[in-house]
C-alpha cells in the first residue's frame, strides 16, 4: 500500500495489471507509471491511478515480464514493442520484478529476436554499427525491420522503430 509502481508492457504485464485493478478497487492505494500506452489504457481501465516519470522522482518497484529467461536469469525483453520506456522506467526503481509462465524459460537465449529499438534517421549506419558490435561480441544472425500486424513498419509510441536480431544461440549474453 502507498507504493509507486512501474508497469511493464506484454501479455503477461496485462495479467498483473488487471489484477492489481482488482486489489485497487479493494482498496489498495498505489500510483502507477506505465512503459507503454496499452498498458496506459489497461491500468485506466482497471482504476489505477497513473503518474509520470516527470512528477516522481523514484519508483519503488517495476513489474514486468519477460520473452526469455536462461538458467541465469539472463532475459530478452522488448518483444512488445516498449524497449525504451520499460527500460527508462526500471532504471528509475528501486527494484524490478520478472514475472513470466514456464513457457519463457530457455536453456540459452536466441530462440526469440533480440528486439532492439532504433530511431528511422540513419538507420542503415545504425544497422552497421550494431553488426560490428555483434561481431566483436561473437554472433551474427539477420536482422530486420519488425513490421505491424499491417504489414506496415511496427512504430513505437516513442516514434521509433524495432530491429528484431535473429542471432541463434546466445552463448555468452
């Protein structure tokens, strides 16, 4: 009670969202900072009460899943499509919690894309420069441009565009 929580963004975050609702109408008093405008819509929906990263300055836990966790709790996230902002608002929390189902549990990451969030301008010397970073790191694999369910480009909410890295095993994340 009193908390200040960060709303992570997926169809697992969705399912905590919903049953925070729950607990709020009960009369649970927490305010929430969403990483994405679904989740946004979802937690207004539920009855939590919203705020921003620009009216708190800490929040005291994030809760947000997950596309794939190895033995080591190392984790691919950002399938989503909220990258950033879920990473903007776990880096302001005292602590992050990891909810997922069994299904996300991998004995080495790479069977999901490496999602990574790059702005459209110059997007040609980004891809470079993230091929030279995979090859000092040792793994290649074919990127491309995540498009949406319309078959356009997928954009998100921040304007930006997802390249989704298809590596293979990620030996040594």
């Amino acid at each position: 009670d009193g908390m200040q929580l960060g709303l992570g963004t997926g169809s697992t975050a969705k399912h905590f969202v919903e049953l925070l609702g729950e607990r709020v109408r009960a009369g649970l008093k927490v305010v929430g900072v969403p990483t994405s405008e679904a989740t946004r819509a979802d937690a207004e929906r539920c009855g939590v009460k919203l705020t921003t990263l620009d009216e708190v300055d800490h929040l005291d836990i994030t809760i947000d899943g997950a596309d794939e966790i190895d033995p080591d709790l190392n984790l691919i996230k950002g399938g989503g499509g909220a990258l950033l902002r879920e990473k903007i608002v776990a880096a302001a929390s005292d602590r992050m919690i990891v909810i997922a189902d069994d299904s996300k549990w991998v004995p080495t990451l790479g069977r999901f894309p490496l999602p990574i969030e790059v702005i459209p301008f110059g997007l040609g010397a980004t891809r470079r420069a993230i091929e030279q970073a995979f090859a000092q790191c040792g793994v290649s694999g074919q990127m491309a441009v995540r498009n949406g369910k319309d078959g356009h480009v997928f954009v998100t909410d921040g304007g930006h565009w997802i390249l989704d890295a298809r590596l293979g095993r990620i030996a040594d994340p």
